[in-house]
C-alpha cells in the first residue's frame, strides 16, 4: 500500500462551492482508475498559517501502481482540468507504509521494523485464499 498525499492552496477568490465540486468529482479517480482504493478528501483543521487549506490522498493497492497511477489519463483529466483552474500551489509526497504503529489489547505499541515493508493488503488477501484453499500444508 502506498499513499499518494496532495496538499492543496488555491487561488485567491476560489469559492468553496468551487472547491465541494472539484472534490466530488474526485470519485473519477476511484471509479476510473483499478489500483485506488480509496480517496480521502478534507481541510486543514490546524491553526498553522501556511495556506494549504486541503488534503486529497489516495490510497494505492501497492507501491507499482504509483508510477501508472501519475500517468493514467483519468487522473491526469482530474488534475488538469478539475484541480489546476482553481489552485495556485500543490505538494505532492508518496508514502509508502514502511511501518505502522497501533495500539494492541495490552497498550503497548506493536512495531516492528527488521522485517521491511509491511505486503499490501492484496497480498495478504492472496496469501489468506492460499492458506484457506490448501489447509493441510
């Protein structure tokens, strides 16, 4: 799994009305694109001052998918002409989950880096249907 996080400003005079409509036309990515998961959109609830007001992240299915992800001609509609008329910056950072921390039953954290990245959420489904479907090895 990979995130690929897009901090937005936009251009002075940019409506809220604009910006509800350039993110419920963000389900173009969902829909059109086979590798997002998912698009999480919201607005900074911080008090820092730095005028990227928006967050849009997509969850990828696995860290290959970014590179067809930049290039798909879905996403390069949504940002050209969805996104572009009405932003004055953008920041882009692709996270990978090289590793995560929750809390367990006991509150401790559960980590562990040794091991590399943690598979997708695909492959530990594949590996699941492969254990299910062959019990007795």
């Amino acid at each position: 799994m990979i995130q690929h996080i897009v901090l937005l400003k936009w251009k002075p005079g940019t409506t809220d009305e604009q910006i509800d409509r350039a993110f419920g036309q963000a389900q173009e990515l969902v829909d059109g694109i086979e590798s997002v998961e998912r698009v999480t959109l919201g607005r900074n609830r911080g008090a820092m001052d730095h005028g990227f007001t928006h967050a849009l992240i997509v969850r990828l299915s696995d860290e290959d998918a970014l590179s067809s992800y930049l290039r798909h001609p879905v996403r390069e509609r949504y940002v050209g002409e969805i996104l572009a008329p009405i932003e004055q910056e953008r920041i882009e950072i692709d996270v990978p989950e090289d590793a995560h921390l929750e809390r367990n039953a006991s509150g401790g954290l559960n980590w562990d880096w040794q091991h590399g990245p943690r598979p997708s959420a695909s492959a530990a489904a594949a590996a699941l249907r492969w254990e299910e479907a062959h019990p007795d090895l």
